[in-house]
C-alpha cells in the first residue's frame, strides 16, 4: 500500500509540474491586445464645427473636425440694428409704436449686451443655440428697464441660421406699477 501511495504521490508530483510548466509557456506566449490602426477615409475632407456650445455643431459630420468653422449663439446677433417697437395693450390692440437705433454686442459664445433701449444704459442677454437670447434675469422679475423701480424681462429670437437682417422682440416692462408688453423687429443696418 505505501509503494502505491508513494507511485500516486510521485505521479501527482510530475503531472503538476507539466501544468505549471504547460501554463508559464502559454502566458509567456500571450502578448496585450492592441487596437489596430485607425482607418481614414481621404475622401472625407469637409471641415464640421465639433464644439457643442456651436450652433452648428456636427453639422457637416463625418468630415474633419475644425472648430474654426463653428458659429456660436451670440455672434448671430451682434450688430448695429433700427428698432421698430409696438406696445400691446391688455385687448390686443396696438397702443403705442416707436423706434430707434440698438447696438447689440457679443461678449463671448453667449452672452450679449443690448444698448439702445434707455439712451446709454446696456442690457445684457444669453443667448442659446436655438436662434434666441433671454434677456437676463437680475432682479428676480427681470432687469433694471431705464431706472432701479423698472424691469424689462424677455427674449429676442430669428427664425434661421441664414436670417441675418432680423430679430424678433417679445418682451414685458414693468413702469411706474404698469406692465406693459412689447413687439417689435429689429432690422440690421
């Protein structure tokens, strides 16, 4: 009994060594997956804007991506603008039209500065990538309108990416305790 109880143990000895030995062979064999080499296609050569704050970003995707082709929301409205404005009243009738000359600013992708409604006081508004600019909030019910007691709060919009003479206006102003609502079309001059 103990001269087979010696042959297992001495069987069982060498079959582990050849896994050890069989298993430190095959991971020595192994080398790390590498990725393969990016494909590219030379017929996509079109520049695409690959900046989501843009406007048109992934526009002329698949392509090569140059943000220098991105346009950004507060560059659409930048300009020297004639302001045409009609003062709604609570029935819907037109109560009162003006008009005048507006400056609109662009301090960076978004945001915007309006001068012109309160002879040198400037507005400022965000502008978003859906053809619109809010005119921000500061006070709670809106901004500052010509004085501290006055508010403006609304929008200004264009229809399209290629409607470069037009902005529309809707806004509300609160004057002496007296809301009144705006419309107007701004044209660029």
């Amino acid at each position: 009994m103990h001269n087979i109880l010696s042959f297992l143990a001495f069987t069982f000895a060498i079959m582990l060594k050849r896994i050890i030995l069989i298993s430190l062979i095959g991971l020595g064999a192994c080398k790390p997956y590498e990725d393969p080499s990016p494909f590219t296609d030379s017929r996509i050569t079109k520049p695409y804007c690959n900046d989501p704050s843009a406007i048109n970003y992934n526009w002329d995707f698949p392509g090569k991506p140059d943000n220098s082709v991105c346009i950004y929301p507060a560059e659409i409205f930048a300009g020297n603008y004639f302001y045409r404005d009609s003062i709604v009243n609570q029935d819907g009738t037109i109560g009162e039209l003006d008009s005048f000359p507006i400056t609109i600013t662009q301090l960076d992708s978004v945001k915007l500065e309006i001068l012109g409604f309160c002879g040198t006081k400037v507005h400022t508004a965000k502008a978003n990538r859906y053809y619109t600019f809010v005119i921000d909030s500061i006070t709670g019910a809106g901004q500052n309108f010509c004085s501290t007691t006055d508010t403006i709060a609304g929008k200004g919009n264009k229809s399209s990416l290629d409607d470069s003479l037009y902005i529309k206006f809707n806004f509300t102003t609160l004057q002496n305790s007296i809301l009144k609502t705006h419309t107007g079309t701004a044209t660029k001059q």
